[in-house]
C-alpha cells in the first residue's frame, strides 16, 4: 500500500475456490462434467497454449476452469466496487507474478472476451521496491485469508495436491511437459487422474 496500491488481494484465496470447483468437477458425478482422464490443469497459460497448439487431441482434458488469477481478479474488483462504489471500468487490478506468460493471457486470454486483469507486473521489478519498504514498517495490516491449499499452489504440485487425490503427477520445465503431454497422448501413462503442467 506504502508503494501506492489502494487493496492487497490474495490469488491463493481464488486458488483454493478453484480447488474445490476442481474437486466437484472430477469428483461428483451430478456436475455433468464428463472431463477425459488425466484432467491437464488449465492454471498456466503457456501450458494451455502449447496443448491448443501441438497437441490438439488433448484439448478435452484441459480442466474448463478459469485460474485462480482471473477468479482472484474478479473477486477483487466486486470487493472495490462493493467498498467504493466505483464503478468495475475505474478499478484497475495489477497481478504480481514471476512469470512472463501471464502478461500474454492478460493481453490475449484464452477462453475469456476480456481478461480482470488490468496489467502486470513483474516481481522482479517490484520486490527490490517493497524489500526496501518492508524494511520500514511500523506496524503490519494482516491480510492473510487463505489456508495451506491456496497458498501451497505456490510450490510445484501444490495445485495437484489441493485436490487431495494420490493419483496425479506434477512437472515443470518445458522439456519436462512436453514429454508428459507425448506420453499421455500415446497413452504411456498410467492411470492418474490429474496432470499439473508448469
């Protein structure tokens, strides 16, 4: 806030509210989902656009959810709203992320008209700015509302493990997702329910 941000919002509250869609999805059989086994997450856009691209067959498996950065954006901008009356077009929400393709899903998102997202911002650019204004604090607003299931998103395989199912498997690394995303499309894989691709 010291560094001018009228709200702080949590992505990892969005991410658990997207862990339980997720649970109910694959798990209930009255949500009418009829998703292909193993479910790909569709949390990172560069994943997304690599399956749309060169693994066109395993576009019904990607989970029809939008992420927890867009969910967390719209929750933000109705809690603006509610709390200033502005109007959704003057609230302006900026998303902190290590990684560059989030910048391209705000840009051109996948599935969605328009992203909540109004821009990003590198957290490279920004943390040296709020090490230094951490330095100074004198005292500290709590904003923590999420539990471990949001938060351990943060850590490979920590989506997978929110769905609180054994049977997945969680890679990262380019080279690393596309070898999983040839074994699954040659069936190489064993029975898992759940693929988290970074």
């Amino acid at each position: 806030k010291q560094l001018g941000f009228d709200q702080v919002y949590e992505v990892s509250r969005a991410a658990e509210l997207v862990s339980e869609a997720t649970r109910k999805l694959m798990y209930n059989a009255e949500s009418g989902a009829d998703i292909p086994r193993p479910v790909i997450s569709s949390a990172c856009p560069a994943v997304v656009r690599l399956i749309r691209v060169r693994f066109p067959d395993l576009v019904d498996n990607v989970l029809p959810l939008k992420s927890p950065m867009e969910t967390a954006a719209a929750m933000a901008k109705q809690q603006a709203h509610e709390e200033t009356g502005l109007p959704y077009e003057d609230i302006g929400c900026f998303f902190i992320t290590p990684c560059p393709a989030k910048v391209t899903d705000i840009k051109a998102p996948i599935g969605l008209e328009k992203s909540m997202v109004d821009g990003a911002l590198a957290i490279s650019d920004v943390f040296p700015m709020l090490s230094s204004k951490m330095d100074h604090l004198t005292s500290i607003e709590p904003i923590a509302n999420s539990g471990i299931i949001g938060v351990g998103w943060a850590t490979s395989g920590g989506e997978s493990a929110a769905l609180l199912n054994e049977k997945y498997l969680a890679a990262d690394g380019i080279e690393n997702v596309i070898r999983v995303l040839e074994e699954i499309e040659d069936e190489r894989i064993g029975e898992l329910d759940f693929i988290e691709l970074n």
